[in-house]
C-alpha cells in the first residue's frame, strides 16, 4: 500500500473543490496545482472574477479553519483585480481508520462543505 504524497492529497483536493466549482457554473480562467503556489483557481462567474484557495486538511484537523494572514494577504492581492476571494477546505483521511494515511486505490472519506468567502 502506497500512503498518497502530499501533493497527490493536494491534487485530489483540488479535483473535488474544481468538478464542484464546474456543477455551479464557474468558468476556469486559471488553475495551479503546485504546493504554496496559490490561489489554486481563477474563475469567472456572472461577470466577477474569483480567487479560491484551496487546502487538504489532514484528520482530525478541521477543514473549515484556515490560516488568517494567508487568506488576508490573498484578500488584498485580489481586491486588485476587482475578485472576490474564497478558502476551500477539504478534510481527507483513509476511510477504514482515520488515524492513517490515505492510501492510493484505497477508500477515503471526503469532508467539504463548499467554499468560504474570505
């Protein structure tokens, strides 16, 4: 069993927030999936442009508590272009025992509540 690095955690979270993100009519304009490089998605929805962060959030952390001066700073550098800024949280853990790693090809547990506007 091979435990998922934490970019590929990083990568799957980022996989639920974005097919979530299409469902409610968002348009890609920009993604980056790299580790600290954020925001995550740029989109554009009703004319108004949208920075979202996204974060997996490791078990027994909660997925809605985000780091305040990130999300300040991303605020501000977003108020730039006229966006909006968001913090999407996703709580992943392996779905047999939420005290090990999730695994590739093994069942996890998802916990996202959509996005929170900072």
């Amino acid at each position: 069993m091979k435990a998922l690095s934490e970019q590929e955690l990083h990568n799957l979270a980022m996989n639920i927030v974005g097919k979530k993100l299409e469902e409610e009519g968002y348009e890609f304009m920009g993604v980056n999936s790299k580790l600290k490089k954020n925001p995550q998605f740029v989109c554009l929805k009703e004319k108004l442009l949208h920075f979202i962060i996204v974060r997996c959030v490791s078990f027994p952390q909660d997925p809605k508590q985000y780091d305040n001066a990130l999300m300040k700073k991303m605020k501000e550098h977003a108020l730039k272009f006229e966006a909006k800024t968001y913090y999407a949280g996703v709580g992943l853990s392996n779905a047999e025992d939420g005290s090990l790693p999730v695994y590739l090809n093994e069942a996890y547990t998802v916990d996202y509540e959509g996005l929170i506007e900072i």
